[in-house]
C-alpha cells in the first residue's frame, strides 16, 4: 500500500528529502514504515502524526494515509 511521508526540521536534514511516498505492507505500523525508510532507530520523543492527528508508533496504517514525523522538541 501506498503512504505518503513528510519530513519536518531536522528530520528533513537527516532524511535528505522533505517528503517522499513508500509501498509498504498492509497492516504495518508507524515503526515499520520508519524501519522501511532508514537504518536508524527513531529518535526518542519524535512525534509522528497521521492524517494530521498525533499518535504512537504503533498505529497501524492504511492505503493513502499520510505520515509526518517531527523532531522531539527541547525548551530552554
């Protein structure tokens, strides 16, 4: 199935790229598409939206869905 991935501040950087689309299994979840598109573990704290609502990692997807991953955010 087919999901689009957007990349945001520094994850952009890491990943090289602000968004790009990826084939993956179906009932795969947030975490698998992530193992799908880097060697990486994901950064502790990323926040990760799907279809513009936050949610865990786990969250299992769907055909067309979209993924956007954040950095984690520090204050000071």
């Amino acid at each position: 199935m087919k999901i689009a991935i957007k990349y945001f501040a520094s994850m952009r950087d890491t990943m090289g790229k602000a968004n790009e689309s990826v084939d993956i299994s179906e009932k795969s979840s947030v975490a698998d598409l992530w193992g799908a598109v880097t060697q990486n573990p994901m950064p502790e704290n990323t926040l990760i939206a799907v279809n513009m609502e936050y949610t865990s990692s786990e969250h299992v997807l769907n055909e067309g869905d979209e993924v956007a991953f954040f950095p984690p955010v520090t204050g000071g």
